[in-house]
C-alpha cells in the first residue's frame, strides 16, 4: 500500500507515493537522488554512514521510515555547504586529512554538525564519546578527532 507524503529535504519540497516500509535513507537515495547518504551496514543501525539530521537532530535514516518524516525537514550532507562555500567542519576536515575512502564522512559530519552546536568547545574524550555511532573503517580517528576539535 502506498502513502503520500511531503517531505523537505535540503530545504526542497518532495512529494510523492511511497509504500509504507519505504525507510527513509531508501527515500533519500533513490526517490530525492541524494546519494552522499550511504548505507554501510545493511540497514543494521550499526555504522553511522547514513546519519541526517532529521529537524536538526542527527538520526540513522535506515532506522526511520520515510512516512514518518512526512511533514519534516531533512538535511543531508549536500545541505551543509551553502553556495558552494563549505562549513568550518567540512574545511576541517580537508585540512586535516579526515578521510581516506570517505564513505563514513558525510555521517560523521552529519552528527559532527549537530554535536559541535551543543558541545562548541569539546574535550577530546566527548568527541570520542559523540563519535561512538560512527564506524571508520580507515582512518584510526585521530585525524577525525582532530579535525573536530579544530
Ligand atoms: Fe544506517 Fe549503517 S546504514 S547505521
Ligand atoms: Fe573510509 Fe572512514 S574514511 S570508512
């Protein structure tokens, strides 16, 4: 059975019939296009890759249907930079060499970015502590803490 639903993401407006099991980084990815949303862990809720905000709160969008985000706001990764001008996180990260394959990236700086609004000036332990739901397969996370702190 299909469900309308209205769903802004990225402050565009995205309207359309889903079926009700739709989650919502399926929607993200294949209905809105917006593919910086990754899914890492077979829709386990496990590794953080497909981290959004969801009314600003960080959220794993393979553990929400997409139904239940109707009548919300979304960002995803592509809603960070604004016109092309990257956030002070993003450049952070390029600065400190934060990534390697960047698939983790866009859910760490998805709850990164919501983190650093309630902790601006964190200790290294609560950025490990924040960072706990993002798996890395790559870097060690000391470049990541790094660039968090920064
Ligand atoms: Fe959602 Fe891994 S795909 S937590
Ligand atoms: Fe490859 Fe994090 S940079 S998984």
């Amino acid at each position: 059975m299909d469900t309308k639903v209205k769903i802004f993401i990225n402050d565009e407006e995205y309207t359309e019939y889903i079926p009700n099991r739709m989650l919502l980084v399926d929607f993200i990815r294949d209905v809105a296009g917006l593919t910086g949303t990754h899914i890492g862990c077979t829709y386990e809720g496990v590794c953080g890759a497909c981290t959004v905000q969801l009314n600003e709160q960080a959220i794993k969008s393979c553990l929400v249907l997409a139904v239940q985000a109707d009548g919300h706001s979304i960002t995803t990764v592509e809603g960070l930079a604004k016109g092309g001008v990257l956030t002070s996180l993003q450049k952070a990260f390029n600065d400190h060499h934060a990534l390697q394959c960047g698939y983790c990236t866009p859910g760490i700086l998805m709850n990164m970015d919501e983190f650093l609004k309630e902790h601006p000036n964190p200790t290294e332990e609560e950025i490990r502590h924040g960072l706990v739901g993002n798996l890395c397969r790559c870097t060690g996370y000391a470049h990541i803490v790094d660039a968090i702190r920064d």
